[in-house]
C-alpha cells in the first residue's frame, strides 16, 4: 500500500510544513510496524510543492494509524496548502523484477514469429 501526498505551500508557510512532516510524520511512521518506507520530498521546478510518500506492507499496516493523531497532524498540514492537495492510497498488487523484461520481450517475440 502507498500513501502519497502532493501539496503547494505558501512561500511563508513551506519551511514549516517541511519541518512538520519530517518531525512530527516521517520520522514516527518510520518506526512504525509495517512501514517500509516513508520520504519528504521537494522539487527543483517547483519549489513551493511538498511530496510525502508512504510504503506499507499491505492496507491492514496503515489502516489503524489513519485514525491517530499522526495521521491527524498531516490532516492539518493539507489545510495549510494553498491548492486543493492530492492524496491517493495505491495497492500494487504486483511487482516483478529485471526478469519481467526478458519474460516479455519473449512473449511479444513469439507473437511476431506466429
């Protein structure tokens, strides 16, 4: 499961916001059970959007944090944006490695040879 959170801050605000979501979101959810990964990120080309990205194991590792006040504090930080923020919660339900290029560069050759 991955949480992903993009947002705009005002030029004031941007300082804080990064520092919140790095003290008080990014780092606590790091330690959490069943979080793989979690990332504060800015932009060169637009350097007033904050990107915070969130990997779990599954949708049952995330689930119960939803509702605590971590989860609450990056609520708060979505009202400081001066653009409707996007969020979006992605269940990949599949990944493959290097092997999946040969694997289907194979299949795609054997339907040319048909």
């Amino acid at each position: 499961m991955q949480l992903t959170v993009r947002l705009v801050a005002a030029p004031e605000r941007l300082a804080d916001i990064v520092r919140t979501l790095h003290r008080v979101v990014m780092r606590p959810t790091q330690q959490l059970a069943g979080c793989q990964f979690a990332q504060v990120y800015l932009r060169m080309d637009e350097p007033l959007r904050v990107d915070y990205v969130e990997e779990w194991d599954d949708a049952e590792s995330l689930r119960p944090h939803l509702s605590g006040e971590r989860f609450g504090r990056l609520l708060e930080l979505l009202e400081m944006a001066t653009e409707a923020p996007e969020v979006s919660f992605r269940c990949i339900t599949e990944t493959h490695g290097i092997e999946y290029v040969a694997t289907q560069r194979a299949v795609q050759a054997s339907k040319h040879d048909a």
